[in-house]
C-alpha cells in the first residue's frame, strides 16, 4: 500500500509544523489535527494512509482516539504510530496495547519518521 495521505495529531503548533515539514517533503498530503476528537473526525473523513499521533492532548488525549479508530471498521486498518515524549518501555508497551503500531519519541529525527512511513508502505 503506497502510503500517498498522512494525518498528523498534535496540540503543539511547533511539534505539529516539524512533523508536517518533513513529510511535506516527500510530497505527500499531511492533513492535522490538534486534539483526539479532531483526529477521529478527519480520519473518517479523509480516510489518510497512516495517522502519527500524540499522546498527551487536552479534549482527547491520544490513547482513547486511537482505541475509538481501531475499534471502528471504517478506520481500523489505518496504521497509527504515537509520537510523544514518552519513552520508557512501559509506555511503548501500553501505547501499543491501546492499537498503535509503534511509539516514536521526542525528540525525533527526520529518519525516524521517514522509516515508520517506508514501514508501512
């Protein structure tokens, strides 16, 4: 599966402009959002091939909207990668108990992001 739209999830404007920075350059579609709530809106509705999401968020926080699209059949398959500050194994553990496929953590680099796109395509 060519990996063409990409939903990013983040209530930091500096988190959400880096993570779209890097994947703009590989001229796909990134499309945002900034809470859970959002996200589960504008992934039914523009059906995107992967969703990097952020854990802690007001509204909604990442975990909850990630168990509500998986749990969904109309957004079930779509691959959910969380991008947080979190990184202790446990939470790697959890965050893929809760129907996240991978955990990346900030700080990130740009080939992080780019291999959980290669990953998935």
């Amino acid at each position: 599966m060519a990996i063409r739209k990409v939903l990013i999830v983040d209530d930091s404007p500096t988190d959400l402009s880096n993570l779209e920075k890097i994947i703009s350059e590989t001229e796909r579609e990134v499309i945002t959002a900034s809470n859970g709530n959002e996200a589960i809106t504008k992934a039914k509705n523009d059906k995107p091939d992967i969703i990097f999401m952020d854990i802690v968020m007001d509204k909604m926080d990442g975990y909850e909207a990630t168990r509500t699209l998986t749990n969904d059949s109309a957004t079930k398959a779509i691959p959910i990668v969380f991008v947080s500050s979190k990184r202790q194994k446990a939470d790697r553990v959890w965050a893929k108990m809760q129907g996240g496929k991978d955990l990346v953590s900030k700080p990130y680099t740009k080939e992080q992001i780019l291999d959980q796109l290669k990953a998935y395509e």
